[in-house]
C-alpha cells in the first residue's frame, strides 16, 4: 500500500501546474525580501519604503547619512514626519502639509507640499506660499544630536 508522501511524489504535473507553482514561489521569496525588515524584531530603527521607523530608542540616524541625503522621512508614534539638514542646521517637523494634509519634500533649500505645490521654510516650517494658509506651521518635533547621532528629544 503506498503512502499519501509516494502518492504526492509520484504525481505528474502538466507545464501550466509547473509554471504556477514557479510564479508562487517567486512572488513568496519577492514578499520575504521586500518585507525582510520585518524579520529583524531585536531592532528598534526600521528603514522601510516610506522612510525610517523610529523605536523606543528613539534614534533616527547618524548624522552623517543626514548630511548626505540632506532629507529623511521617518515615523514616530504614527506620525509622519521629516528630518532636514540644511546650511548646517538640523530640524524635524511632522510631515503633513498645512493645507490638506499632502507630504512635502525638500527640493533645493524649500519644503514643496507634493500634492498641491505649499511651500515651507525649512528652519521654521512657516508657509511661505500658499495654497497652505498664511501664517500656518509645520509642526515642530524636538531632537537632539548625541555622539553623531539623531534622536527624538
């Protein structure tokens, strides 16, 4: 009498059976590779497609990637926020336009709203140019440098 394992085994497949269980297998090991991040559960800083994920550490990054890439989104406690370094000066503010709420990504020396063209200045977060209201801020996070380091406040 053969086993359920031989009888499994010994199964022929056709070409278009094969071809599925190619493209499942693919599409599994893309889904682990795209969400390996995941897979790192002692870490605290998790870089993901939409930016950092600060932890309870509350470490963004080194200052050195900062000055590099001159802007980083991040999230803390679900909020969208950016980090920016500009002219030597180190800020953050929530990530969320004044306007209607769209994300804005520095361009040159000036936050530009993605959705709708606000513009901020990137030391103060005030508008400059509407259609976000006059005299409206991006909200400010506090930070701190310690040892080269980014961090919450």
């Amino acid at each position: 009498m053969e086993t359920k394992r031989e009888v499994v085994m010994s199964k022929e497949i056709n070409r278009r059976q094969f071809l599925s269980y190619g493209v499942k297998v693919a599409i599994g090991a893309f889904a682990l590779t795209a969400c390996g991040d995941l897979l790192a559960l002692g870490q605290n800083r998790k870089k993901t497609l939409s930016g950092i994920v600060v932890g309870s550490d509350k470490f963004i990054v080194p200052l050195d990637e900062l000055k590099q890439s001159q802007a980083i989104s991040f999230k803390y406690k679900n909020t969208k926020s950016i980090l920016l370094y500009n002219d030597g000066e180190i800020r953050a503010f929530e990530n969320i336009c004044t306007h209607k709420d769209g994300p804005n990504r520095l361009e040159g020396n000036i936050l530009v709203c993605q959705w709708h063209g606000a513009t901020f200045d990137p030391l103060t977060g005030e508008a400059i140019k509407g259609p976000a209201p006059k005299g409206s801020r991006l909200p400010p996070i506090d930070i701190e440098l310690v040892d080269g380091k980014v961090y919450l406040a």
